[in-house]
C-alpha cells in the first residue's frame, strides 16, 4: 500500500492523533504525583516494591515484612523498586515505569502498523486510540501487573506475526522467533502462565481459521525454548526454594481455582472478586470506550455492506481478531475477574478500528477529535478530583503527613486499631502496626482509628482526620 503522509490533506490526522497521545501521557506524567497511592491494588503493590527496595529482596515480593507474596511474578515489584531506588520513597517513582512500559507499548503499536500497512496516517491513528482508551488511561502509570503483561503480549505477538510474514528457516525468522519468547519470557515473569494461554488461543485460532499449521513445523523450537526457559525458569525455581510452597499456590491457586471457581476462599491475600459470567464483555464495552462502540458500528456495517476501506490482508485481519477475542473468550466463565483484564484487547482494537477508517471524511475526522479530546478532558477532571481527595477512593498520605511533623513521630510507636490499609504502611515507611482492641494500645503512641470511633479511647485526642480515620495522640 502507497504511503499518503507527504499529501497535506492527510497531515491532521497525524497531528491529530500523535497529539491525542501526547496529551493523555503528559496528563498522565503529571498525575503520577498529584495524588497518593489509593487503596487498595495501588497502594498494595506499591508498599511491596518499597519493602524491597527497603529489605534488598529481590527474589520474593513481600505482602507484609516477612510475608511471602505468591500471587503474582515479580516485574511489577523490581520495576516500582527500581523506581524507588533512584526517585525515593514516593508516588512519582512507583509509577513512573508502569507509564514506561506504556509508553513503548505505543511505540510499539506505532512501528507495528506502520510496517504492516505501509501508512503512517493509519500507524498514527493506532497510537491515538490506543493511548485514549479508558483502560490505557486507568491502567497506564498506575502500579499493577497488567501493562507489563499487555506489553508482553503485544510484543509476542507481533513478533510471531513477523514471523509468520518471514522467509521460513531465514535469519530473520530466527530472530523473530527469538523475539516471541523473549516476550513470552517477560510475560511469565509480569503475570505468569496466563500469557502462554493468552497468545495460545489468540495464535491457535489464528492458525486454524487461515491453515498455517506450517508454522509450528519451520519455528526452532529448540532455540527459542531454550530462551524462554533461560530467562524465565531461574526466578521461579529461586522463589520455590526461598519460599516453599509458591509452585503450587501460584501455578494451581492463581491460575485455575482463582478463574474458575467463583469467590474462591484459598486467596492469601484477600477476597476473590465475583462476577456474573460473561461480565468481561460488559468491562470490554467500558475498557474499550470511547472506541468499543465505532468498532462494533463499523463491524455491523462492513457485515452488511462487505466494505473495505484498507486493503489489509484477511489473514491480518483475522489476526488482530484472535487477539482482541482471546481473553474475552478465556475469561468469559469466569466470575474472579477486573475490567483491567481487557487491557491486552486495545492495541488489535485500535488497528482494527483504523483498518475501518476513511481518511479522507471530514465527517469521520471530526468524530474521532471528539472522541479523543472527550476522554482527554474527562482525565483532567478526574485527576483534579483526585489531587484534591474529591472521590471516593481513599489514601493515607495526609494523615500521616501530619504524623510526620510531629517532633516525636519516630520514638513513639504508631499502631492502627482494627484494619491497616496499604496506604498507611507506605506512607508510615514500614512502621504502622495493626492492633485488634484498645488494651494493646500502650501510652504514649500514636493511633489511627475509624473516625466515628475516635471518642471512645480515653486518655487519647485527636489532632488529624481524613474521611474515614482520625490520628490521635494517647498519653
């Protein structure tokens, strides 16, 4: 396909969409500190990479000191504590490799696009819509494990198309094979087995419905498992051997019971979430906006009316298919599920979206600036709501902020009655403690109680309080 980017009359949309995904990643720079690390993922996995960077425990992620965490591989850890380690102890440096790894997943959907379809204004259309979409924008810069496994997916699959595009038993086939288990590597350490069975069913899919069983017969397995297994394999085996137990907790637990029985009681680490099943095509619908509705507008009317406005091979098109479909279709049975789960689904919904673009209406221009513009303002908003403790969502940053300013803040012990968030550890360093009743409340400390609760300590005054909890000072 010709290249149409020198012609002027299709610069906008370049313009457009590159500045789309510049603004929501500069809103996004910004954000990482303008509010506090929220309870309860946020602030959960952010205390673990503090406790690392802290304890130099690189191997096993800790949910408390001394408390193993086996409910997910560690690249979401090393990466906050390597934040940590040149930033501080603070939310900008938590946060700030998550945007990271999206910012190359746009790159990548970019360059991707770009080499498949031979156009730039479509490669730039990509980027936009991927980086304005709600789960990019949710997701992206907060520190969870679901970027750094839609990175590794998108990386491997990329890659295998490369593949599959290339010479068999070329060079430049090895090395894109290479590339797959690279990125199956990275996707076992960010999530673990459920990245194979998410490129699995997208791949498998994909070679049934286009006959490509010739594939699997020209890929050096031998090469690229012993890749995979080389970068992969020795944090697992450490982890066992430094944690007995995890093997079976984390490759049984996380990655059947979790999926497959609803509300499941064997979690650790909390409550398994419940939803109805299917619930993952009502979170897509959401993730996916503002675009999941033009994708499903621009399906309908191509079923009907066999229109193609981008010459695109079938067998790509039934590729980013099996891609986006894979874990809609994996999770769909599921109860134990978050909308953050969709995330992987944005970069093929996001080329399948600009395959179906007409680059030459003004009508279509214009609807895209809304849609993209629509989703950057309401950023803005929550970002300022947020900044200004405005939500419902809850962090104790400003109450031990006040803790902090006390002259005695470190000689006297700081307890939490009743529940601890994982805010009030990262934001105490390590040093609030959880007591049960008020007789293992030694004087003088500090505690934090539920505000409608703050009366009832004698001997104990209150000299801060946030939404839900009062700090008071027991003499």
């Amino acid at each position: 396909m010709k290249d149409n980017t020198e012609n002027k009359g299709r610069l906008p949309w370049v313009n457009m969409a590159l500045l789309l995904a510049g603004c929501v990643v500069l809103v996004r720079l910004i954000s990482l500190f303008s509010f506090p690390l929220m309870d309860t993922t946020e602030a959960r996995y952010g205390e673990m990479a503090r406790i690392m960077a802290e304890t130099g425990d690189w191997i096993t992620p800790m949910f408390d000191y001394n408390v193993p965490f086996w409910g997910k591989p560690p690249i979401f850890t090393w990466i906050s504590a390597v934040g940590i380690e040149i930033f501080g102890v603070n939310e900008f440096a938590v946060r700030l490799p998550h945007l990271l790894l999206t910012v190359v997943i746009l790159l990548l959907s970019f360059w991707f696009t770009k080499t498949v379809l031979k156009n730039t204004v479509l490669a730039a259309l990509t980027v936009g819509i991927t980086a304005t979409s709600v789960v990019f924008i949710v997701v992206g810069g907060s520190v969870m494990t679901d970027t750094a496994l839609t990175l590794a997916i998108t990386l491997g699959m990329m890659s295998f198309w490369k593949f599959s595009q290339s010479e068999i038993k070329s060079k430049v086939a090895y090395r894109w094979a290479l590339l797959f288990a690279f990125a199956m590597s990275i996707g076992m350490l960010s999530k673990g087995p459920l990245t194979l069975v998410l490129v699995g069913i997208s791949l498998f899919g994909w070679l049934v419905f286009n006959n490509q069983w010739r594939l699997l017969l020209s890929f050096p397995w031998v090469s690229s498992l012993g890749l995979f297994f080389a970068l992969s394999a020795p944090w697992y085996i450490a982890a066992e051997l430094k944690t007995p137990g995890f093997l079976d907790y984390f490759i049984i637990g996380e990655h059947f019971k979790r999926f497959v029985v609803s509300g499941w009681e064997g979690d650790l680490y909390g409550s398994a979430h419940k939803e109805a099943r299917g619930m993952i095509w009502i979170f897509w619908l959401g993730a996916a906006l503002p675009w999941s509705p033009l994708l499903i507008w621009q399906t309908i009317k191509g079923l009907r009316k066999g229109e193609e406005l981008t010459a695109a091979p079938l067998s790509f098109k039934s590729f980013l298919w099996c891609w986006m479909l894979a874990p809609l279709i994996l999770f769909t049975m599921s109860g134990n599920i978050l909308a953050s789960y969709t995330m992987p689904t944005i970069p093929a919904m996001a080329m399948l979206v600009v395959l179906n673009i007409n680059i030459d209406s003004e009508k279509q221009f214009k609807l895209i600036k809304i849609c993209g513009l629509s989703i950057s303002v309401i950023l803005v908003i929550v970002s300022i709501l947020l900044a200004n403790n405005l939500t419902s969502k809850q962090a104790e940053k400003d109450l031990l902020e006040t803790w902090k300013g006390r002259l005695n803040h470190q000689e006297l012990p700081l307890y939490y009655l009743g529940k601890r968030p994982f805010s009030g550890q990262f934001y105490s360093g390590g040093l609030a403690k959880q007591i049960k009743t008020e007789k293992e409340i030694t004087s003088p400390s500090y505690v934090v109680i539920k505000t409608n609760n703050a009366i009832a300590i004698d001997g104990c005054k209150a000299i801060a309080q946030s939404k839900k909890r009062s700090l008071l000072l027991c003499e």
